[in-house]
C-alpha cells in the first residue's frame, strides 16, 4: 500500500457534462474515465500498458453474455480503451440463493510477463493472456465457449464427502475478438473441496512459478455447517499450468468463525521466504514458501512455521457476533522489516464492533500469540482495511470510517481523521499523501506524516469499496460504475 511514485495530484475533479457533450463543470487532473459494472469491489491492477481492474455484468459489454456474471475487464493503459473482458456466469448455492449474485470479480490481478491470473467469486482461479482472443477466435483454453456459457442448471449443494457441483452444461457462446483469451481453469470447489462463504475475494500471489491462493474454505450458507472441514484454506498452484502443487495442513478450516476472504502476502526471514496468510479464525499465519513434496499422486504441504492470534485475549472470551467478541482476518497481513502488521475485522454485514491493530514478530516459531506481539493498538474497530506503513508510521482504515495513524515502533495512537462513512478499501501512500475512499463516495487526499492535514474531499458519487493504485504517475481510483485514470499531466 506504498508507492515511491512522484508528482500525483493533491485534488482532481472528473467534470460534469451538459445534454449536449459539452462541459458545464471542465475536468481537473482527470486523464480518462472508463465505464465499469453497475458494483465493483476489485482494485485494478496496473502492467505492461494495461489496466484489469474485476467488476460486474450490471453495464454489460457483450449483450451476447446477459445475466449475473463475473467479469474482469482490460482497458489500455493510455487512452483508457475498452480492450477485452472475461464474462463467466455466476453460480447458484443451495436451491436458487446466489451467495455471489452481482458481486462481480472481487479479486485484483497478479500479472507476469503476458499472463494474468485471478480468482472469480465462484472459486475458479483462471489464468488469460494480456491480449484479447482476437480476429482468430482460437482461444488457448479449448473449452473457453462451454465455460461461458449460462449453465442450463448449475447447483451446489454439501454431500456425506463435502461440496458437490451439479452442472448441466447450457449452449456454447459465440466467442468475439473482444473476449479473453484464456489459458487456464482451476476449480478450488471440485478440485480441493473449498465451499467459500459469500464468494472468493483472496487474490493470487505469485512468486516465481507458484501462484498461492487462498480458497474461501469456510461456512455454508446455513452458518452451521462446515462442509468441508480438513478442506485447505491455502493452496498452490503450477502458474504455468494451473495444476495443483501443495496445500496448506494448518487446519483452520474448523475454527473458522464465519468466513475466510484475507490474501497471502509474503516477507523474507533469515534467507527463507514466508507465506503470510490471516485466517477466518482471526489467526495471522506463517507458512514456509517452498511446498514439501507430496507422495505419487498427492499435491505437497506447506509447513506451518508459526501462528500468532491477531485477537486481544478479552475479546476471545466473548462470543462470536457481539460487539466485544473475537474476529477473522480479512484484511492482507504486511511485512516491513521483519515485523507482520494486521488487523482484525468481521463481515461488513455483522455492524460495528471492536477491533484490534496488532504488530507481529515475524521472526518467531510455533505458537507465538504471547511470545511474538510486539505490541496492539486496540483504538480501532474492526477493519477489512490492509495498512499502509511509511516513514515510521502505520495508516489503517475501519469500518467505522476512521483513519488511524499509529507510530510503527510503539503501536501509539499520532492522529485520528473520521472519514465520514465506512471504509472498505486500504489506504495508500504515495508522493507525501494518503488516499483512501469511503462507501459514501468520497477520496480523501491526506498529508502524510505525524501533522494531520486534509488536502482534498472528492465526491464521486458512487461507493469507493476499492483501493487506489498509483503506476506510472497516475492514480487509478475505481468505484463502483467507472474507473478513474488522474494526472497532473492530464
């Protein structure tokens, strides 16, 4: 959540047109705006002069492809052009309640060389190239037209072994130059057991060859029933092929509150690389990045190096759902200098209540829940917000729409600024200035640093459940129907 990019806007304003295309309010610093779905909850992701950023099929692009599906969308990096989308329907859990109706592609993109990777709501994570399918129509991925097609019954229910999928394939698409050219398709329901709650949000992490993904693994719609509970809650998979490497044997899955949506990160410790994963039982996980290998015919393992409880012992004493009761993690775990800052959060849906911001020696093994916190900021409510750590200082959002600044060597409180409304996004910090958007609409550009500062409140006039992305000396700021390229250049 911290870029050493320069020269970025302190206010901007995306103009206001009159009937007739004319301007009755000009554009400020606004270089392109491009037209999403109608809710959007995925950050774009910025490479190779193009910009994917997960949306919905509320404005749809291909009327060929109607109805609730999944998309992620391509722009060109320049002039913001439409390039391609991916457009896969979404399913349909226990009868017909849509656990991920509209949601969209909530993830962001992980993108190397000409391939990018995500995860869609329906647990598929699916690899495309950067380019579209093309005049040629000949999609990488031989099944691409039966995988878009609206299933004529496309039901999961939990069966004595756990999830079961219940497909009835419906009539081939007809693929146009403008879809993705896919490459690959690997589903965590059928392939790993993973019944996520609500949707898939955890977005890939790539390091080399490995993509690490979390699964979802969690509750059924009935909040009773785990159906899959030695289901993995991490896995890995071959980036090149999309076959499955290892899985996780942390056996989170059992404790899980309510739902697991955090995504692996990762930091280097004494020469070895660690995989950093926040758990639905409100655990903060660290996994070794190399998988040991499996038997002949069974994926590997990854080895639990340690755990540490991000929840303050008196909330764990309480009740899950009330207001002083444990949470998950669902915000990114972040490493800077050997230490693991987290923050703990609830579903949105679930209210207000207390949260904790806790600093985690990442240098630790086994059980390091009393040994390995460095120290807790408890000022905060839950979060789903990743925290941005700059120039000694840590910047971390809450539900409650409030923006933390906390010393990162002590844990104590510097500032506070309420926002409004409630955030969903992370801040980010780049050029001397925070940026973080509210539900209510609005960016706030902030002085970074220990002297609180308000440099700009802009309205969008449409929720901001994303977080900004700076490349190449443009913000990006998505919400929930357009995404916006702004530059002093512009």
């Amino acid at each position: 959540m911290v870029s050493d990019e320069t020269g970025l806007p302190s206010t901007f304003d995306t103009g206001e047109s009159d009937d007739n295309g004319g301007w009755t309010r000009p554009p400020l610093n606004t270089k392109w705006t491009a037209a999403l779905g109608n809710q959007t909850f995925g950050t774009p992701t910025v490479a190779a002069g193009r910009v994917l950023v997960g949306t919905n099929n509320g404005a749809a692009r291909n009327p060929r492809l109607k109805g609730d599906r999944q998309v992620m969308m391509c722009f060109d990096e320049e002039t913001g052009e439409f390039l391609w989308q991916f457009a896969s329907p979404s399913p349909v859990f226990h009868g017909d309640f849509s656990i991920c109706g509209e949601l969209g592609i909530c993830t962001s993109a992980a993108i190397e060389d000409d391939r990018a990777y995500f995860v869609t709501s329906r647990a598929h994570v699916v690899c495309t190239t950067l380019e579209p399918l093309g005049e040629s129509l000949q999609p990488i991925y031989a099944d691409q037209a039966q995988y878009l097609a609206q299933p004529a019954r496309e039901r999961f229910h939990v069966g004595p072994d756990g999830p079961v999928a219940n497909r009835r394939p419906g009539d081939p698409v007809e693929l146009t130059p403008t879809d993705a050219n896919m490459v690959w398709v690997y589903d965590m329901m059928t392939g790993v057991g993973a019944w996520p709650h609500d949707a898939s949000s955890a977005s890939p992490l790539l390091i080399g060859d490995y993509l690490y993904v979390g699964t979802g693994n969690a509750e059924a719609v009935d909040e009773v029933n785990k159906p899959s509970p030695d289901g993995p809650s991490l896995i890995v998979l071959d980036r090149r092929t999309g076959e499955l490497v290892a899985v996780d044997e942390a056996g989170i899955v059992p404790r899980v509150h309510h739902g697991q949506w955090s995504s692996p990160s990762s930091g280097v410790v004494g020469g070895r690389t660690l995989i950093l994963y926040g758990g639905g039982d409100g655990v903060c996980y660290a996994f070794d990045a190399t998988p040991i290998p499996g038997s002949v015919g069974k994926p590997g393992t990854l080895d639990t190096i340690w755990r540490c409880d991000a929840n303050p012992p008196e909330l764990r004493q309480v009740r899950y759902l009330r207001e002083n009761g444990p949470s998950e993690i669902i915000a990114t775990p972040v490493f800077h200098e050997d230490r693991v800052y987290v923050a703990i959060g609830q579903d949105p849906n679930h209210g207000l209540g207390k949260g904790c911001l806790s600093c985690i020696d990442a240098a630790g093994a086994g059980d390091i829940s009393k040994t390995g916190v460095i120290w807790r900021y408890t000022g905060i409510d839950r979060s789903v917000s990743t925290a941005a750590i700059a120039d000694g200082l840590v910047y971390a959002a809450d539900l409650a729409g409030v923006l933390h600044c906390v010393d990162a060597e002590t844990g104590e409180a510097v500032w506070t600024q309420d926002l409004g409304a409630p955030v969903w996004g992370s801040p980010l910090c780049a050029d001397g200035k925070l940026y973080v958007g509210t539900e209510g609409g609005d960016l706030y550009i902030m002085n970074a640093g220990r002297e609180k500062h308000t440099l700009a409140s802009i309205s969008l006039f449409s929720p901001i459940y994303t977080t900004a992305v700076v490349a190449n000396h443009v913000l990006y700021v998505t919400t929930g129907r357009n995404l916006y390229a702004i530059s002093t250049q512009a």
